[in-house]
C-alpha cells in the first residue's frame, strides 16, 4: 500500500482565467483526482467500502501563479485520522521546484442515510494510520465574517453536480472565484480556504455572499439563509508579463 502518490498534470488553456494564469480552480481539479486515485489504491475507495467521501475542509497554498503548458507534479499523502476526518495533504511542484502545498479533511458518508461514518467503522482504517506520513496538521479553522453583502444568486444546474448528486466541491471554488471578481483584481489566489458545510441540489438558488476579514477575502455561500460553503481568500501582486 502507497504512502505517496505522485502525479503529473498539464496546465491547459481550459485552466487559464482573462489575466493568462490558473484559476484556483486548477488546483482542486488536479486534487480531487489525487485523492481518487491515491484512496483506490488504499483500497479506500467508494465502491469497495459502500461509502462517500466528501470534502469537509482545505486550504491550498501558491508561491505564485501557475502559467499556460507548465507541468504541474501533485504528491498527496495522508498524516493520519483525528475523530471524525481523514486528514490529507498535498504538496505541489513545477520543474522540480516547490510551488505550493495544501491540507484538507474528509468524512465517509452512509450512502444511503447521508450520516457520517467514524473511520473506525472501517478496519481498513488501521492501514491508513500505519501508512501515515508526516506530521498531523492542525485542524483547519472555522471561518467566519460579521458584515457581508450578497454578490449574485447562482441556481444550480446540471453542470455544477458530481457523482453524489449535489454541486462538486471544484465547481463550488469556481462559484467563489465569481464572487471575488477575479477578472479585474491585480493578484492571484495565494492562499484559499474552503469549508463545505452542507450539500447543495440541483435546482436550489445559492446566494453568494461577500465580505472581509483581517484584509482577506470572505465568501459564503447560502440556501434559504442557512451557510452551504465558506472561504477565505488571499490575494498576492503578481506581474502578467513575467511568463
């Protein structure tokens, strides 16, 4: 069983935003299929375990803007369980040089009831531990904003959903990064959070809401007045000119 998994991934023009980077998205897409692969060969996957997985919490980390055709080498491996989360962590690299890290946790979900399921449901969990590599991080932090105004209201259609039926975690930072007007700020996502707090259906009217904390970016997003999701965003200066 792999402690490490390794992989390699193409920024494309399909990643690139108005201003010729990646968009944060990027990084959850290349995450999210890591994470896959690297729980199937676990023998963590959904179909073998009668489970979903759904991402809880995580924050990425860039040193700078990811350009058009750079090959992108993402490594994830897990630190170990705390309670009711499997902890994960990537780490991020272009032509051999670091550019970037991320933590995030996960819960296992009935698929049937949409409760969760502790790790010690699983026996298969005591390989997890033993493979652990690393330290175990820090809990990633509740977020939350005292003042915010509403954006735009998104309705959820088909292309916002996943295999679970209700809006992917990459789409729900593709809908934040809407919210942060990225096409006219003059910095790039250094740093983001996101916490997903509850499931969101197709058809359902998600406001976006904005705000800010400590100069960093806040976005909420609701149904019917109750959180769905919560992010906080940093943004860095960069050049547009410097490839």
């Amino acid at each position: 069983m792999a402690d490490l998994l390794s992989r390699e991934y193409e920024v494309n023009y399909s990643h690139i935003d108005n201003r010729g980077v990646a968009k944060p998205s990027f990084l959850w897409n290349i995450m999210q299929d890591a994470a896959t692969v690297h729980a199937e060969e676990m023998h963590l996957g959904p179909d073998e375990l009668h489970i979903l997985w759904v991402l809880s919490r995580i924050r990425a980390r860039l040193t700078r803007p990811l350009r058009p055709y750079e090959r992108i080498r993402c490594e994830t491996w897990c630190p170990g369980i705390r309670g009711v989360s499997w902890y994960r962590g990537f780490a991020f690299y272009a032509g051999g040089e670091p550019v970037g890290e991320a933590q995030s946790m996960w819960v296992t979900l009935d698929p049937a009831t949409h409760r969760i399921l502790r790790p010690t449901s699983f026996p298969i969990a005591e390989d997890y531990v033993h493979t652990a590599r690393g330290e175990l991080f820090d809990p990633l932090p509740k977020l939350s904003c005292g003042s915010v105004r509403e954006h735009h209201v998104h309705p959820v259609q088909y292309s916002d959903l996943d295999v679970n039926n209700h809006v992917n975690n990459v789409r729900v930072v593709e809908l934040i990064s809407d919210a942060l007007d990225l096409q006219r700020q003059p910095g790039f996502v250094s740093s983001l959070q996101v916490n997903y707090t509850a499931e969101t259906a197709f058809g359902e009217p998600l406001s976006l809401l904005c705000g800010t904390v400590d100069g960093a970016r806040y976005v909420r997003g609701e149904v019917d007045g109750q959180p769905h999701f919560e992010a906080l965003a940093k943004l860095t200066p960069f050049d547009p000119q410097e490839g």
